[in-house]
C-alpha cells in the first residue's frame, strides 16, 4: 500500500495537490500556511482539505507501523509465507490487519488451546474434512489420559474448530457486514434505576430500540452515559438465525455425523467467540462515529465562539455577579488592563443598591469607562437590571457575557501569571471584561473543553476531541491575526510555526526591549529561526510600522511583488493601501511567475484594499426581556429575545434571561427540513424566538425559531 494511492481513495482530491501538499507536511509546514499561501503548489485546496490529509496521512503511518509489528511478529513464528505477506501488505485499514494475525497471535488458555494439548487437534482435522461417517468410533481412540469418554473428546474438537471458524477472515468480514446495516440496537431499565431520580433524565431510553447505523450521535452517547452511570443496559440485536444459516451454508458441505459436530462447533463459535466481540465492535464502531459527529459540532461552535464579535479596544466596567458574596468588579483599559477592582453588594442579603449605583458610577467617570460587561451566571439578571438604573454621563454599552470557562482561567497557572497579588474572584473578572474586548484573545487561554459548546463532549475519544479543537483554535487565530505588541503568551503559541517556547521568548523580547517595530525584528527572537520566520510571519501584525504591509496579511516573500506594483504605477506602497482605482489598474497576469500565480496575486489586492481587515463583525448591545425572570414566568405563545449559545445535531439552545436554556429542535427551526442546524442560526446569535411548551416539573422549555427580527 503506497500513500499518495491511499491517499487519494480516501479524500477524493487531485494527487497533485495531495503530492505537493504532504511534501509541504514533511518540510514542517502548517496548515493555515499551506492554505493561506501555498495555493498554487496545492490547487487551492483549503484548510478543511488539507486537514484531511493530515488525518489520513497519519492513519496511514499507524497501519504501516503496526504492519511491520506484525511481519516481524510473523517472521519470529516462522509462519510468514509470501502469500501471507502479501495480505499483510495490501490490508488497506487496522481491522482488517488484525483478522489477518489473529490466528497467529498468542492466546490465553483458552477451550481450544486446552483441547490442542490433549492431542484433539488431528479429531478436529477429520471432521472439518467431512468425509467419515463413524466419527464417534474415530473418536473413541481419543479417550485416554484427562479425556474420560467420546463425548468429551468430540467436545474438545469442536472447541478447536470453533476457534478455527472465529479466526477466519471470510466469516468475520460476513457477519461484520450483517452488524453494520442491519443491526438494532435496544435498552432495558435496571429496575432498581427506574427508581433514581437523576436516572430520569434518561426516561427516553428506558425501553428503547432502533437501527445501530441510524440512530443519531447525541442519541447513541446518551445511552452510552446511561449505562456507564447504571441505569439501563443496552444490547445490539442481529438475525442470529439468518446468520448462522449463511455461515453453516459456507462451511459445511457434507450430510453425515461430521457435519452435526461442525453445525455445533459453528453455534458454539457464532454465540461465544464471533458475536460479543464483533457486536461489540460494531457498538464500538458506532460510538466513533458518533465521537465524530459530536466533536464536528463542538469544532462548528468553537470555532463561532472564537470568532464571536469583538468590541474592540474599549475601556471595560466588567461586573461577576453574585448574591451573598457580592458582585465583583474590575475596571480595564483598551488593552485590557487591570486599573481597578472591588466588590459591591447590591443585592440580597446586604442589599446595598444605592451604595452599588454610586460606586459604578463614580468608576464609569474616573476610567472613562465605554461599555459594560455582565457575567450571565448568578445575579445576572438582577445586576443588569441594577445597571440599567443609572443614568451615567456619557453613552455606556451595557452588554451580557458569556462567563463559561471563567472560573477553569482563574485558578490556572496562565491567570496565576498574569495576576500573581490577585484571588480568583478578581481574575475571573477580568476574563470577562477581556471576552467582551476581544473574545478570541480571551478565550484561547482556557481549555476549550471546558468552554461548554459541545455535545456530550465527555463521553467521546478525548484524544480525538482535543486534536480537533486545537487545529479549530489554530485555524480562528491565523485567520484573523495578531498583534504581536500585544498578544498574550497563550495568544502567541496558537500562530502558525511559533511553539510554547517561541511564544515565551517573544514575550520576553517585549518585555526587555520593548514593542516590535517590524517584521524583521522578529527575527531577533531567540531560537525563532527563518523556518519558523516564514510560517509565522504574516499572521503577526505590526501597527504603525514604517512599512504598511507589516500590518497587513502580505506575506514578506510578496513584498517584492507589492513594491514592483508601485514602481510601475508610480506610488509609494503606502499610495496603494485601500486605494481601490489604483488596484484595478494593475494586470496580475504581469506578475506570475513560476512559484507566484493568480491565487497569491488576487489574495494580496485584496489585503491592500483592505489591510489587517477583522473578519469578525462588531458586538452589538442587546437586551432579554426583562418581565421575564424564571420559567414559571413562561406562557405558550410568547415572543421573546434570546440569543442562541448551543448548537448540537439535533437543533440549538437559546438563552433568554433566566436559568433554563430553551430548546429549538431542528423540525422548529424552519417550516421546510432542515438537515443542518448551522443552516440556520450561528452560535451567540441574537434572534427571536416562540415559547412552544413549558415543562416546570423537568425545567424543560420548547421554543420555536420566529422569522420576525423584532418582537
């Protein structure tokens, strides 16, 4: 099996493109480099594609690691034929590797194994061979030391023979085939469960069937977490009958006593050895599968949530609401600078509001303060409420933030760095006025699991889930870029070729010789060496630089291009900087050459029109209904604002101001199908939503997306 052949069976793609792009992969090259400005070696491809071919790429080295295993294994048994190893070469996946050795792999004392040690192997080879009749009397010559009688010595013959028919490939494949489509999957409550009360939030699956190769992913890993907490047991149901029909029509050829050992040695084989561990498998097979849909969708949220509005450089008030243990508050500069922090306690039990109202306000005059920022958990709404009570002097934002993952920053060593003579409380408050400034620069610092935008992201293949969210994190930083002046460590590290380290040593070049001033001046960063120059370069932003394009995307490999498209127009590079009739003068077609080509051109007209450009969209202020406090205060029919801050297979969640998120299943979200909920709403979207049904008793809420924009 050869890469670029597997390669291509598996992503469909142009092996040209494949070719060039795992030569770049091997010459240490990332993928939002390669994406962004290596179009012409990959034809374009972008980063979802070229992702792929990491993934596959990396499947592929497994199978050939684990099949030199195997043949060294092999070779050391003295079993390797070359038949044998020519099977072992052409396995295209691990499964079908592993029924390739499983005969020759070391077993435990196993029936079989027992049976071969007590000299039954050669009873077990003339039955298979399907020719006596008088089976029973070959048998008898088997009775001696621990045999005692024919019966035993038959017995331990068809064990061998099960065994044998465990170990066969043909067989696995055929029933694998059957589990994969056919398949049903049901549950039965542990009676004892039924009683539980926190089982009850898996009453659905309490008596439960369905298709294994249907069943939605959130379905499948809720029945998994049920049973993993022993509420109910699941089991995968097949046609054993029709099965072992199949089987037995493949093996046995013969209609004597020979062929009744070997239909019993095939239901022995089929119900100990073949159906738990391939219905296992397949269970197995399944929740990958599920693993993936649930990690795609918590990759589609985080990636909206990194790229979730910024406000800007803005002088924050940010509020953590609380009860007993006060609000506490923090003032920050644009760049998101402690200068202040306190505690109020407007609300019970000291309620002291008219002391809290003039504290805000005294602070929103010193700092200058520009906006607002609310924590969404404890106090929330009542804090918002006490906000908007107060007539500052200037025009304020009052916004309400997102406070997940807060508490997970502020006791980390990235926030014991940052604020080494602040508690917890005052950290976490300062992240969420920092998430209103710039949510992606604030929220790479905290593990992305414990954001809280997935779908049962505890129960998948964390490994798996990990690798993902990281290549989503990398991707939103370089798409959008970094300041270098002023990116935080963590900010750093996720920029294409800068490591852990790098991204300290730059931090520490800040700190000892001040502020950048251009890109060459990176490359004084200890151990920051031209490869990671070149990976790194044009994602690292330089404001004010003498040169323009040490703010822009351009890579500096393009400058020179940048500076011959001036000199032929007349200008200064300066001159071209958002001037769009100067740029529609210029025919790209004279600056191709043989490693520059109409991508690369096209995407830097289009930074010069535009240079450092945010793709993200400014935050917008936005406000709950404010009658509405908690879910008894929901009726059927009601109109309310909300803002969408989930989004799973089966539809989206909606915050609406009090507690209880509200659910949109998909078949609510629009009057015509809908087969992606992305399709329809974004994550932190501001919409209108139609209460549908209450259920107090299970703080369940039915909502309906409403096509009106306003209420």
């Amino acid at each position: 099996m050869q890469l670029i052949p597997f390669l291509i069976s598996q992503t469909q793609l142009q092996e040209q493109s494949i070719k060039n792009t795992v030569a770049l992969l091997n010459e240490d090259c990332t993928i939002p480099f390669i994406s962004r400005y290596r179009k012409e070696s990959t034809g374009n491809l972008d980063e979802v594609q070229i992702a792929q071919i990491v993934t596959f790429k990396n499947r592929f080295e497994v199978i050939e690691k684990r099949k030199r295993t195997i043949l060294k294994t092999l070779e050391g048994l003295n079993v390797l034929t070359a038949e044998l190893q020519q099977k072992v070469e052409d396995a295209q996946d691990i499964t079908s590797l592993e029924d390739l050795y499983l005969p020759y792999k070391k077993k435990r004392a196993t029936k079989a194994e027992k049976a071969k040690q007590q000299g039954l192997e050669p009873l077990a080879k003339i039955i298979m061979s399907q020719n006596s009749n008088a089976i029973e009397s070959i048998a008898f010559k088997y009775v001696k030391n621990k045999i005692h009688s024919t019966e035993e010595a038959l017995e331990g013959a068809r064990h061998i023979i099960a065994e044998w028919l465990n170990e066969r490939s043909d067989i696995r494949t055929a029933i694998r085939y059957q589990l994969e489509r056919f398949a049903m999957i049901s549950t039965k409550v542990i009676i004892k469960a039924s009683e539980n009360e926190k089982a009850q939030k898996f009453k659905d699956y309490f008596d439960w069937e369905e298709r294994l190769d249907r069943i939605p992913s959130h379905r499948l890993l809720a029945i998994l977490r049920a049973e993993k907490e022993g509420y109910i047991r699941p089991k995968i149901n097949i046609d054993n009958e029709g099965i072992l029909a199949k089987i037995e029509n493949k093996i046995i050829r013969s209609n004597n006593t020979c062929s009744q050992h070997i239909k019993l040695a095939i239901q022995d084989a089929y119900k100990r050895l073949l159906l738990p561990t391939l219905s296992n498998a397949a269970l197995q097979v399944a929740k990958a599968k599920a693993d993936d849909s649930a990690i795609s969708v918590f990759a589609k949220n985080l990636k909206q949530l990194l790229l979730g509005s910024p406000l800007g450089e803005k002088r924050i008030l940010a509020i953590d609401p609380g009860f007993r243990s006060g609000c506490k508050i923090v003032c920050l500069d644009a760049q998101g600078n402690l200068r202040y922090n306190e505690t109020i306690y407007p609300h019970s039990p000291k309620n002291d509001s008219s002391g809290a109202i003039k504290k805000i306000s005294s602070l929103a005059d010193a700092y200058k303060i520009e906006a607002i920022a609310i924590g969404n958990g404890t106090a929330s709404r009542e804090t918002e409420a006490l906000i908007r009570r107060i007539r500052f002097k200037n025009d304020i934002q009052v916004f309400v933030v997102s406070e997940a993952g807060a508490s997970i920053y502020s006791a980390s060593k990235i926030a014991r760095e940052e604020f080494p003579n602040y508690d917890v409380t005052v950290r976490g408050s300062v992240s969420i006025g920092r998430r209103l400034q710039d949510p992606l620069a604030e929220l790479v610092k905290i593990d992305a699991k414990s954001i809280g935008v997935g779908q049962y992201q505890h129960d998948v293949d964390q490994n798996k889930l990990q690798k993902s969210l990281d290549i989503v994190v990398e991707n939103c930083v370089n798409a959008v870029g970094v300041n270098i002046n002023t990116a935080s460590k963590s900010l750093l590290g996720y920029v294409s070729g800068i490591s852990p380290k790098i991204a300290e040593n730059i931090f520490n070049y800040r700190q000892e010789h001040g502020v950048f001033k251009s890109r060459e001046d990176i490359k004084k960063v200890t151990r920051l060496g031209d490869k990671a120059f070149e990976q790194s370069a044009a994602f690292l932003r330089i404001k004010d630089a003498e040169n323009p394009l040490d703010d822009s995307a351009v890579h500096p490999e393009s400058y020179l291009i940048v500076a011959k498209m001036a000199q032929d127009l007349r200008k200064n590079i300066s001159d071209l900087i958002g001037h769009k009739d100067l740029l529609q003068r210029i025919n790209l077609q004279d600056y191709c050459t043989q490693s520059v080509g109409l991508p690369t051109l096209k995407d830097i007209i289009n930074e010069l029109n535009k240079p450092g450009l945010d793709i993200r969209a400014q935050a917008k202020v936005f406000a709950f209904n404010q009658t509405i406090k908690t879910i008894s205060d929901l009726q059927k029919g009601q109109r309310l604002p909300g803002i969408v801050n989930n989004i799973t297979n089966f539809g989206c969640f909606v915050d609406i101001g009090i507690k209880e998120s509200g659910l949109i299943h998909l078949s609510n979200l629009s009057d015509t199908f809908v087969s992606d909920v992305n399709a329809h709403v974004s994550l932190h979207q501001q919409i209108i939503v139609e209460v549908l049904d209450v259920e107090i008793a299970r703080k369940r809420i039915q909502l309906k997306l409403h096509k009106s924009t306003s209420i």
